[in-house]
C-alpha cells in the first residue's frame, strides 16, 4: 500500500481545511465571537446596565475628546459602549444557535420521515412545507411577536419554527437518495427495524448536508434576529442586542454615526463569516480525491 492511500483521512480532511481560506477565516471570526460571548463578563470594562446621564454620547477614543475609560464611547443614557457590543454578541449567537437547533429538529425529522418512508407521509410532509413556504417569514414573525411580546424566548421559538423549511426540503432529498442504497435494502432484508435502520444507516450518512444547512440557517436567524430587534419586536431593552444598538442609534446617526456603524458592522461580519463557513464545510464534505493527499 502506498504512503497516499495509507493517509488517515483525518490527516486529508485537516489539510483541506488548512488550504480553504474562506472556511479558515470563518471559523476565526466565529470562534471569536463565540470566546467573546462566552467570556463577556471577564471582557466587558463597565456595567452594560449602569446608566449615568452626566457622561452620555461620550466620543470613542479616535475622537480627540475620547479618553480609554470608554475605549467606544457612551450611549444616550451613558452606558459603556464596548461593554453593550460585547454582551450583544451573547444575544446574537444564543438566539442564531438555539433558533437553529429548534429548526433543525422540526425540519430534519419531517424530512428523515418523509424522505424514508414516501407515499401519503411524504405528501404531507411537502404540503406542510408549501404551507410554511407561503407565509413571508419575517412578516409572520412580526406579527406572531407583536402578539405574545418580545423577549429572547419568544424571538427564538418564534424564528425557530419559521426557518425549518430548508431543513426539511434538504433532509428529504438526502435521505431518498440514500434510502435507494443496497446497504438499506441488505438491513431490511435482515430484519432490522425502521427505527434502528434511521438512527445508525440514514441518520449519520445525512450529517454533512444537515451540517452545512445548519450554518446558513443560523446567519439567517442572526439576521432576522437583528431586523426583528431593530424594528421594536425583537429582544426588548435593556438587553444589549447589536440590532437593538443599531435601532437606539439611529436618532444619532448623523451627530454619532458609530452608534450604527458599529453594530452594523458586527452583524454583517458575524454573517459573512458564518456563510463563508458553511461554504467551507460545504466544500470539505465533498469527496476525497487523490489530488487532496
């Protein structure tokens, strides 16, 4: 055997990775946001919370004004800025990862059962996703929220039951092309249960387009989660959320434009990094050829 057949694939799976740039720096930036989010207390200089109006719209520390007590300034109310984005990224990727674990639940199990099983299952399976994929998801959102409140409870569930649909459409596809495999048909003709047939054969062969779907779907709710703040209906103050900062900045945005610029900013970066992070795994999932060893 050959020193390149006898590679592990672990070894070609991590060389690939090293050389996909867009995936690299996706998982940077995410990892970063996610150490911030994790570690904000250690991280955050002052109280989010504290207000005092005697130090309101400070100036950050590029401005000539600025002092490094408030590295970024102060909001209208006098709260420190730095500690604000800081704890916004704990909020942005809660609600990303929790939105998304709510949805790859609902969607990968209609699309495993419907995928599998065929017949009148799969016909109501596709038309509960034709139902969902005529509802406008971010109207549907704005007026479920405006009934039961904002809060990071209701956003989440909120966009965890309207972001499903992918899940489901991509799981169905998967799960028919591998149902169609002879290893299934050799477990069937053993006697191995349906069950047992979803859970060891159909389920892990599913994983890396579930995976790749799973990092798409979590910038979206990230996104959505951003406008529904920015709009009134998402998480309420004070809770620090980056659209909610981009909302309460925007009376300012002439006189301090970073109060938008840099929320903003976070949120498109945090998305791009999250997408380029999709397409990485996207393209690492793909089968190992002999040009990767």
């Amino acid at each position: 055997m050959s020193d390149e057949a006898a590679t592990p694939r672990w070894r070609i799976h991590g060389r690939r990775a090293r050389r996909h740039t867009g995936f690299m720096l996706g998982a940077a930036i995410v990892a970063l946001v996610a150490f911030m989010a994790v570690f904000a207390e250690l991280l955050m200089p002052h109280d989010p919370y504290a207000q005092d109006l005697t130090r309101r719209l400070l100036p950050p520390i590029w401005d000539a004004a600025g002092t490094w007590t408030h590295p970024l300034g102060t909001d209208h109310l006098g709260r420190d800025y730095l500690s604000r984005l800081i704890l916004g990224s704990r909020v942005s990727l809660t609600v990303g990862l929790l939105a998304t674990l709510i949805a790859g639940i609902v969607g990968a199990t209609l699309g495993l059962l419907g995928g599998y099983y065929g017949g009148r299952i799969d016909a109501v399976v596709m038309y509960v996703v034709a139902t969902r994929l005529s509802l406008p998801g971010i109207l549907t959102a704005l007026a479920l929220l405006a009934v039961v409140k904002g809060s990071l409870f209701a956003v989440t569930a909120v966009l965890g039951f309207l972001l499903w649909d992918r899940f489901a459409l991509v799981v169905r596809s998967a799960t028919q092309q591998v149902r169609a495999q002879d290893y299934i048909a050799g477990a069937v003709a053993v006697g191995t249960t349906e069950s047992r047939i979803l859970r060891r054969h159909v389920l892990p062969n599913i994983l890396n387009p579930l995976i790749v779907v799973a990092t798409l779907e979590m910038a979206a709710a990230i996104l959505a989660e951003a406008s529904l703040s920015f709009l009134g209906l998402g998480v309420p103050p004070p809770t620090a959320s980056w659209g909610l900062l981009v909302s309460e900045g925007r009376s300012f945005m002439f006189f301090k434009p970073y109060l938008i610029v840099l929320p903003g900013a976070l949120i498109i970066l945090l998305v791009i990094a999250i997408n380029a992070l999709g397409d990485g795994l996207r393209d690492l999932a793909s089968p190992i050829d002999s040009g990767d060893n």
